[in-house]
C-alpha cells in the first residue's frame, strides 16, 4: 500500500481556488468597489475628498488578505502538522546523526594534526641526521687536504664547538660526538705526515746548503715516495668518512598511524587575522592593514541598526523641524499621500 492510497483528500485545483476566491469577493460587491474606483477623477478641487476616498480604498484592500488567510487556514494547519511530524520524527535521527558527525570530525582533525607532526618531526630528525653527515664529510676532506698543524688545529676547534652544540644537534648530540670522535685518528696520522714531510724538508734545505747533492736526491725520493703513501692514505680517509656517514646507525621502528578519513567536503575560505595583544584580540585592526596595502578589497558600510538608534532616542527627546544632520548623515521626513 502506497502513501498515496494510505493519505486520500480532495484535489484542490487553481480553478477551485479562483472560483471561491471570487466567491468571497461577490459577497463583498468587489465589482461595484472596482468600478467605482475606475470612475472616479482626482483633481485639485477634491484633492482632500480623493485622499478619503483613496483610504477606504485601501481599506477595501484589505478584504483580499482576509479572504487569503481564511481560505489557506486549513492548508496552513496541515503543512504545520506535517511539519510537526517531521520535526518530531526526524529530530533524534538529527541528533544522534550530528553527535556521530561531531566525534568523527575531531577524530579525523587528531589524526591529521598527528599527521602533519608526524611529517614535521621526520624532517626535523632527516635534517640534523644530514646536517652531521655533511659536516663529518666536509671535515673529513679538511683533514686530507691540510698542509700545515695549525690548519688541523683549528679543525679540531671547529669539531669540538659542533660537538657542543645541544641547539643545533638536539638529542643527536651524541652520535655527532661519537662520528667526530673517529676524526680524531685521521687529525693524529695526517699531524704525523705533516711532520714527517717537514722534517724531510728541513733536512734536504740542509744537505743543499751543504752542497751535499746525493743526500738531496736520496731526500727528495724519501719525499715523493711518503707522499704517495700520504695522497694514498687521504683517499682511504674520504672513503672510510663517506662509508662512515652514509651507514644507518640507528634503525627508527615504523610508526603505523591510522588514516585519517577523505573530508566528505573542503572549500577555500579566509578570515581577516586579528591581532592578539595580551591575550585580548583587538578586533578590526586586521582590516585596517587590509584596507592599508589593498583599499580595494575592503568596503565601509554604515551599521543601520546603530543609526536607527540613535534617531529612537532622538525622536523620544523631540525633533524640531524636518530635517537635520549629524556625524555627516542627513536625517528628514520622508512623506507618503
């Protein structure tokens, strides 16, 4: 059984309505009121006689609002009915349907905010995991390519200031410490080479200033022979540092999150950003930047409510005159015959 065998009343038709509608009108002799209207002529001889007239005109008038009102009476009572039983029916579906809404809503904005920090805290650790790999490399390459004890001094410097800086490594101080602290066997066998090539120099100066021509030539081979060895040892020193800062020292254990859930609806929006001094937000000051550095997207608009207000209070006091002006708003009696 369908609703519409279940609910059965009568057809109501434009026609039907129309014919009761001039039913009502007969009764009140609307042709005659109509036609004598039509035939009668304003002129300025009775200009106070037509303004009478015209007010029971109007008055006339208003038999067709209460025609309307009794003829939809019955239709009127049924749609609130309808309504009453939809509201009353529908609402605790709405209800529980919004709490369902609600509570998933906020699950949904917890598991993307953990998403986002999340994202944010994988960067932050990708960033200073590279940032000591990089500086173990460059160092590395430093140490290789110095020439001279001072220059591996001040490396040794420059690592100890990087081991001590909690702001910049945070809780990875310590594998910085411990990667830096393997440079530290590369500074003493490139110190040595440093000296040993020193000495050899000095001694070859010497034999030189002695005229000693074979011991020069026997130096000179002792130096190019060390300094193979030495370009070779700095190849295996990048090598061993490259191999060193690529390896993974610690294996993170996944997290596994749980899937936020796709947003049934997403729109761009925008809101003008207020300023908040001391914890108090000092409204309308982000639309006075707007309007400073682009006028064209802010518009001023009286607030008529205020206004009306203002002439309330104005008026309970008494108004002399028809007109007045105030703060630049001009205030008259508008007229209507």
């Amino acid at each position: 059984m369908t609703t519409e065998q279940i609910i059965e009343k009568p057809v109501v038709t434009a026609e039907l309505i129309r014919a009761n509608f001039s039913l009502e009108l007969s009764k009140l002799r609307f042709q005659d009121a109509l036609q004598a209207l039509s035939d009668y002529a304003v002129t300025r001889d009775n200009i106070l006689e037509s303004q009478e007239m015209i007010k029971g005109a109007r008055k006339f008038l208003t038999q067709f609002d209460a025609i309307k009102t009794k003829g939809k009476a019955a239709a009127l009572a049924e749609c609130r009915m309808w309504d009453d039983a939809y509201n009353g029916l529908r609402g605790p579906f709405d209800k529980l349907l919004m709490e369902k809404t609600n509570k998933m809503s906020k699950i949904a904005a917890e598991l993307e905010e953990e998403r986002v920090e999340a994202e944010k805290e994988s960067f932050r650790i990708s960033g200073i995991r590279q940032s000591i790999d990089r500086f173990f490399i460059e160092q590395s390459q430093n140490i290789a390519e110095a020439k001279t004890t001072e220059e591996l001094v001040a490396i040794q410097k420059l690592i100890g200031s990087h081991c001590g800086n909690k702001s910049r490594y945070q809780e990875f101080l310590p594998l910085m410490a411990l990667k830096a602290s393997n440079l530290t066997e590369l500074i003493k066998v490139q110190k040595e080479s440093i000296k040993i090539l020193t000495a050899l120099k000095g001694k070859e100066m010497a034999a030189e200033a002695s005229g000693d021509d074979e011991v020069v030539l026997a130096l000179r081979g002792q130096q190019e022979e060390f300094s193979a060895k030495l370009e070779q040892t700095r190849i295996d020193v990048q090598e061993s540092a490259i191999s060193m800062a690529t390896q993974v020292d610690v294996v993170e254990p996944e997290v596994i999150m749980t899937a936020a859930p796709r947003p049934r609806r997403q729109i761009w929006v925008w809101e003008i950003n207020d300023d908040i001094i001391k914890g108090e937000i000092m409204y309308h000051s982000g639309v006075k930047r707007v309007a400073k550095a682009m006028p064209s997207w802010v518009e001023l608009v009286v607030i008529g409510k205020r206004v009306d207000e203002y002439l309330d209070a104005r008026k309970v006091e008494g108004i002399e005159g028809e007109e007045f002006e105030k703060y630049g708003v001009r205030f008259f009696l508008q007229k209507s015959y």
